[in-house]
C-alpha cells in the first residue's frame, strides 16, 4: 500500500472541498443510533486511539503565500467530546447544528465527537464531524464502526497502537491513463464531451422553489426510513429491472422534483452523485486509515412526468457508469485548475466564481450497506447527513444498516422552504414503495 507523511500539499479534491467550505460549510456528520448509554471517559479513551490509527486525525491545514494549502503535522490535541443530555424529539437539532460549524482554519483535530443522551427510554446518539478535505462518507462510517467497536471493548487493556502513515493523495494513485494533467489533449476532449453532454437535453427547467441568492444559511435534515421488507423488495426489484436501488433513488428524486414544475411538456435536470473513486485506483485504496477518495458525476436528465422509476434508473446508471469508465471523476478537480500544482490564497476569488456558476442541481450520495458493528449489537441504525450548497435543492444521503434503507435529505431552510422539502421527501418515498412492490412508479401527483 502506498503511504505518505505529513507535511504534504492538498490533493486537488482536498484542495477543492477546503475552498468551497468559504461558499458553504461542507462539514458532514456520521451518526449512531442505538438503545441505551454509553460511558463517556470510554467514548474519549476510544478517540484516543482512533487519532493514533489515523495521521489525519492529527494535521491541521495551513494557507501560505510560500507553499500554499498543505496538511502540516498537529500532534498533542484530542479529539473534541461534545456531550448532551436531549430529548427523542431534538437530536436531530445537534446533528444539523454540527453542519453549520466550521473548522478554524489552522486548528486540529479535524473531527469531532458529538455524544447525545436520552434519559428515558435509556438511547444515544454517537456522531462523528468532519471537515470533508480528510474524509468521506466510506471512511467517516468505518471510523464511526471502529470507534464503536472500541468502546465495546475494554480501551484501557488494549496495547497502544503502532503509528500509521496516511493514505496516498488520490490522484497520487490515479491509474496513469486518467492522469489528466499528463494529457492535456485528451483531457480537453473529455472536457468537451462532458460539456455537450450536459447540453443534451437542452435548457434546464427553472428551479423557482431554491432561493439561491439568499445569504443565510440554515441546515435541516429530513429522515426517511424504510423497513427491511420495503428494502429487500427494492434490491429485488431493481436486479429484475436491470439497475440498482442507487439508480432507482435518483430516479425518484428527479421524478419528484418533476412534480414541482408545472406543465405536460417534459423537463430536463440535471443530477449529481458523489462516486468513490477507490475501485477505480492503482493500487485500489482501503476505507481506513481515513482519506478523501471520492468525485462527482453530474448529467442532465429529460424527465416526463410519466416517466417510469426504473427506465430512469436504468438510463442514470448506465450513463453514470459510462462517465465513470471515461474517467470523468478523474477530471473533475482538472476542470477548476487545480492540477496538483501549489494553490496558492489568491487562487480563491475565482474558484468560487467558478463553483458558484454551477448548474442547478440535485444531489444523491450513496455509500450502500454498512457492515453492522459486532462489538456493539445495540446500535440500530448508521447513517450520514451533509448540508447542500446554494444551488443544490436537496442533499439525499443514502446508506442501509442491518437490513434498512434510511435517507437523510438535507435542505437549507434559508433557501428551500420545509414545506417544499416535505413535499419532495413525500415524493421520493412514495415512489420508492411503490416501485418496491412491482407496481409502475411515476411523478407523484402534487
């Protein structure tokens, strides 16, 4: 496995997610839901010694005119332990408040530990915070399951861990056809072909439910969960359909969506979902230690309001694995310049032009089935939830633990009204019932 030390520069996806926290804070939270309490000297022993299993637990980001954005080495400081005593009806109000706090730059840990306890019935919540530039939602689970896994053991008899090096920057490990900045010929007609895919389907359908302009920020998120039952029949309907529940998640967000704008005519959208890019590395990189190892596959969609889930999921999937084997994720950080080179403090007034030009768009990020935490038979649920940017109407992270499909659906309620959020969550899942059991799922009526 390839390895690397600190002091080290960003990776461009690093160096791209740092920046963008300047438009709106891309923290994202990994959450534990469980029955009963947990100790909280444990939980701290427990972070102890995942910092010493992970060298970015232990970095800080520095911006210098010098050596512009670098990890530098931040040793000595712990994890930060939040803890509170809440009630079944307000967790999810510390979850959403840990969207909206930022790191400082230069300060270490980036991650923090947030511990929510309900006196009656005796449950907790265990979350994990991260600044996006050292994780993603992979990594933040496993971390999560890990932490976990030690605080059910006894910490305290455990050996003290031997110091690990990180994880290699992606694109050090990048296969040497997708090493765009080594082809700028090539890279260009990729770029070019991205770009007309985009135009495919002609003109976006206005978006007048996202308030894009507005300057507040206030992240929410919708909880939707499906039981086992409702969760297996759509894994088997999907196989039977020739797609993936990943597919047919999208495919009913873009349906729902569908049923906010007026008209017969058909609309185009345009859709993102983050794609770990692990399986497509040489060497192929591990969940842990933690790192950031995913990209973004963007496409527009014609949607009719008649349109069936799983022609649609099909149709995302498959142009979503097209994309991928082009090695559009591979280019994605080229196309904002950041080519590996030093990015250097006056590199961010036109990063965020650009960014902030980005299409309307809404946004599926799914890290599938997360592997139940032995140690810990308690835990019931593990999910993630992160906040959208300002031109994203809805953030849907997607996981399954034991079994359940459980949505998180961010919003900002500065820019998307609840009420519209409620209607679009109702939307998603209804079609994804109804899809499960094998009858024809169109845009709800609204």
């Amino acid at each position: 496995m390839n390895t690397s030390t600190l002091p080290r520069a960003l990776d461009p996806g690093e160096a791209f997610f740092f920046m963008s926290d300047h438009i709106s804070c891309m923290n994202f939270v990994v959450f534990a839901e469980r029955v009963g309490h947990l100790n909280p000297e444990r939980i701290q022993a427990a972070l102890s010694v995942i910092q010493q299993e992970n060298l970015l637990l232990e970095a800080k980001i520095c911006w210098t005119e010098s050596d512009g954005l670098r990890f530098e080495h931040a040793p000595g400081q712990a994890i930060s332990l939040q803890c509170h005593p809440i009630t079944p009806d307000n967790w999810q109000h510390w979850i959403e408040q840990e969207l909206s706090a930022p790191f400082a730059q230069g300060t270490a840990p980036l991650m923090r530990c947030l511990y929510l306890e309900i006196a009656s019935p005796a449950r907790s919540v265990l979350g994990l915070s991260f600044h996006h530039s050292i994780a993603d939602g992979r990594s933040g689970a496993e971390l999560l399951r890990r932490l976990l896994g030690l605080i059910a053991a006894n910490t305290a008899a455990l050996p003290a861990p031997p110091p690990v090096a990180a994880l290699p920057p992606m694109t050090g490990v990048f296969p040497p056809h997708y090493r765009w900045p080594e082809q700028p010929e090539a890279a260009k007609q990729l770029r070019n072909t991205l770009l007309g895919n985009y135009r495919r389907n002609g003109a976006l359908a206005p978006t007048p439910w996202l308030k894009a302009e507005a300057t507040d920020r206030t992240p929410r998120f919708i909880r939707q969960s499906f039981s086992a039952d409702v969760t297996q029949r759509l894994i088997e309907q999907a196989r039977a359909h020739g797609t993936s529940v990943h597919g047919a998640l999208c495919a009913a967000q873009l349906l729902a969506q569908r049923a906010l704008h007026p008209g017969t005519e058909p609309a185009t959208f345009f859709l993102s979902c983050p794609v770990d890019l692990r399986p497509h590395l040489e060497p192929v990189q591990p969940a842990i230690p933690t790192g950031f190892f995913v990209s973004l596959i963007s496409n527009t969609f014609l949607v009719d309001a008649d349109a069936d889930v799983w022609a649609l999921a099909r149709d995302i999937i498959t142009q979503t694995r097209l994309q991928i084997a082009r090695g559009e994720g591979h280019l994605l950080y080229h196309m904002y310049g950041l080519d590996g080179s030093p990015v250097l403090p006056d590199r961010l007034e036109s990063f965020l032009k650009k960014v902030l030009a980005s299409f309307p768009n809404t946004m599926v990020s799914n890290v599938g089935a997360i592997a139940s935490v032995e140690e810990d038979p308690a835990v019931e649920a593990m999910s993630f939830a992160l906040c959208p940017m300002p031109y994203q109407t809805l953030f849907t992270a997607a996981s399954a633990y034991k079994g359940q499909l459980i949505l998180n659906v961010g919003f900002d309620a500065a820019r998307l009204d609840e009420a519209v959020a409620k209607l679009l969550v109702q939307g998603i899942a209804e079609i994804l019932v109804t899809a499960s059991n094998g009858l024809s799922a169109h845009s709800p009526r609204i």
